[in-house]
C-alpha cells in the first residue's frame, strides 16, 4: 500500500554514550527515507541494562553534542525527545511507537535499530505488537547473516555499519581511554561532567603512584574480560577494579578512614567489621582494603553493595565472599604486571576454570604469607578453609 505521507523514524536507546555508530546509522535512514521526523528517544531505563545508565539529562547532553559534531543538529525533523524519560521509568518501545503513531496519524512508523538487536528482538515486549504498529529499519553491522534475524521482518538500510557497541566504549571510557568512536565534542562533555569514572581516575591520578594507577587499570581490565563468563556485570567488575586500591597509598594506610567509614559501609555489621579492623591493625597494609571501601562510598558515593563488598575484602579474602569479591581476589593478584611467576598462570586459569584459579590465588597469597614468617589474617585462612570443604563435598 503506498503512502502519502512521509514516514516517521523513531530512534530509541540509551545513547550511553552515544557514538558515531549511531550518528552514521541515523544520517542513512535520513537520506534512504527522507521523513517528516526523525526521533532520537533516549530511554530513562533501559530493560536489559544491570547497572545506573548516565543520568537522562547528560545523556541528552551527549546526544546534543554527538549530532552536532556529525552534522544532523537543526536537520528539519531531527530532534531528542524525552517522552521516555518523562514516565521515569522502563518504558517499552511498543509504548513509545504508540506515542509518535497517535502525534503523526496515518504516517508510516519506523524504528530505527542496528542488526545486533535483531538476534534479540523477540524478547522485547509485544514484539508482535510492535510489528504490527511499525516497520524495523535496520543498519547491517559486519559479520551479519540472514540467520539472525530470526525471521523478523524488516526494512535494510543501504550501505554497511561499523560495529560501536556502548558497552564496549564504556568499558574503554572506564579505563581511561579515548575511543575514537566518540566524537571530540562528547568526549569534552565526558571530561567537563566526570562521567564514566571520569571523576574517580582523576582522583587515582592524583593519590596515586603512576605504578599503582597502572596496577589498578590492568586489575579492572582483567576483571571486565573475565566478568560476563561468571555472570557478573563488566561495569560494575571494572568499578571494583579500578577502585580497590583507592586507598593504598593514603597516609597512616587510612586507619581513621577505615574506622570511620566501616559502619556505613555495612551497616548492621558493625562489630564484625570493628573486629576485623582491629584484628588487621597487626598487618595495618591490610588496611588500604577497608578503608577504600568507606573511600569508594563517602568521596565517590558508590552504594553498590558487591563493589564495595569486592573492595574491602581485597586483600584478605573471606570465606562466603560473593561472585564480584572473589572474581576482584584473583584479578588484584594475577593482573598483568604482577612480577611473579604465578601471576600468568592464575590468569590463563581464571579463564578456564575460575574456582581453581580462586584457590590458587588463595594458596600464592597464603604461602607468600607463611614464607614470609609474619601474621596472617584469619580471614584469609578460613577462605582457605572454606575452598577445600567446597572442593571435597
Ligand atoms: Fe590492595
Ligand atoms: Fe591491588
């Protein structure tokens, strides 16, 4: 059936952050199509993401710079919309097809998306419902084959894409690098807003030792390789990583901090945690672990239990610590740069068989400790303990 009217295109995501990839995706479907509008609707939530996006209003700020720098500011028709983030929650895209449907009665309705989303489509809800309301307009990214599709219809774009997952440049973004997939105008907004940990690597760069900042990216790196195969959250894992050692070189290894900051940490732990600073006050280097913890919390305002959980028990490990704690044990001690000989190979195991590579880490820490003839913390003994009960029963 042909149309009279000029379609409309609707692009939704989290646009976090926003990158040439969507830029190049968008400025085809303006040329292919030629609409009457063309709609960025940066979601408030997104449903698949696991961890907090970059809040709404820096995301647009992003959005604003990125189509400016790719030329699509002031196109007619070309505008961010914040129908999403106006509910302030997760709004599905059969809703926001709905919205843009009933404000252009009768034009035919696209949703822009990448082909990576295809393989995914049928989990969206009411994707029947979707199809129904709209056409999918879809940019092929490389390596895309029919299969993928699953059989969902939908409408190509000409030309071929350059894959730019966000995930991946966040991952990039958290260790201090600059993608060249982000446009200089984002990546200034980027630096201006502190987001991404932006803030928090400033922060290790100037408290850090060039040394340790090195130690503290290569610990984040491995631990965001190794995360996703454990089930954990590549952010979050590279959160941990970069922070774990935040307080390493404060003066006095941060005793005060550590004291001060535990209750708040874990609150309702209390006297455990006032037990093991007192326990640790033997080896005050254990410390740095605790006290980056009530660092992580009160300068940075991370609330996420198992990033703070992962940060303080860095060091000595604890029996029954959760997925994030062990995945940040192994990685502190196997990370690239580690000098000893031990180090590569815990790594490589890491990979293939994570809890062997838990008990390894255990084990170097431990006997490092007896050779060394000093006090070894209980903890670290009873997650040694712990290992060889899980292994034998
Ligand atoms: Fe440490
Ligand atoms: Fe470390």
């Amino acid at each position: 059936m042909a149309h009279s009217q000029k379609p409309v295109i609707i692009y939704g995501g989290s646009f976090d952050p926003p990158h040439k990839g969507h830029m190049a995706l968008a400025a085809a479907a303006l040329r292919q199509l030629e609409p009457a509008a063309l709609y960025f609707v940066p979601g408030w939530r997104t449903p698949f993401k696991d961890f907090q996006p970059v809040p709404f209003s820096r995301r647009c700020g992003m959005l604003a710079k990125a189509l400016r720098g790719a030329g699509l500011a002031g196109r007619k028709g070309v505008s961010i919309s914040s129908f999403e983030a106006g509910h302030r929650r997760v709004v599905y895209t059969f809703e926001t097809i709905g919205h843009f449907q009933k404000k252009h009665p009768g034009a035919p309705v696209y949703f822009l998306m990448g082909s990576d989303c295809l393989a995914g489509f049928k989990q969206w809800r009411r994707w029947r419902g979707i199809l129904k309301k709209a056409s999918l307009l879809v940019g092929l990214r490389p390596g895309y084959s029919p299969g993928a599709a699953h059989g969902v219809p939908f409408v190509a774009l000409r030309g071929r894409f350059p894959r730019a997952a966000s995930s991946g440049l966040r991952g990039a973004l958290f260790l201090g690098e600059k993608p060249s997939a982000l446009a200089g105008p984002v990546l200034a907004e980027i630096e201006r807003n502190g987001l991404y940990h932006d803030r928090e690597l400033r922060y290790l760069k100037a408290n850090l030792s060039s040394a340790r900042l090195r130690h503290s990216l290569a610990v984040a790196r491995l631990a965001m390789s190794l995360a996703p195969g454990l089930g954990l959250s590549p952010q979050k894992a590279a959160l941990a990583g970069i922070l774990h050692d935040c307080a390493r070189e404060l003066p006095g290894s941060g005793v005060a901090i550590a004291r001060k900051g535990l209750a708040g940490v874990f609150p309702g732990r209390k006297s455990e945690n006032m037990l093991y600073v007192e326990v640790i006050s033997k080896a005050p280097v254990l410390l740095h672990a605790w006290a980056g913890a009530a660092l992580a919390r009160n300068l940075f305002g991370v609330k996420d239990r198992e990033v703070l959980e992962a940060i303080a028990l860095h060091a000595t490990g604890a029996p029954g610590m959760g997925k994030l704690a062990r995945l940040i044990y192994v990685c502190d001690l196997a990370a690239e740069g580690r000098g000893f000989k031990a180090a590569a190979w815990i790594r490589r195991l890491a990979g293939l068989d994570f809890p062997a590579a838990l008990r390894a880490a255990n084990y170097v820490k431990l006997s490092s400790a007896f050779s060394g003839g000093g006090w070894v913390h209980p903890l670290s003994v009873s997650l040694w303990n712990s290992l060889q009960e899980k292994k034998n029963g």
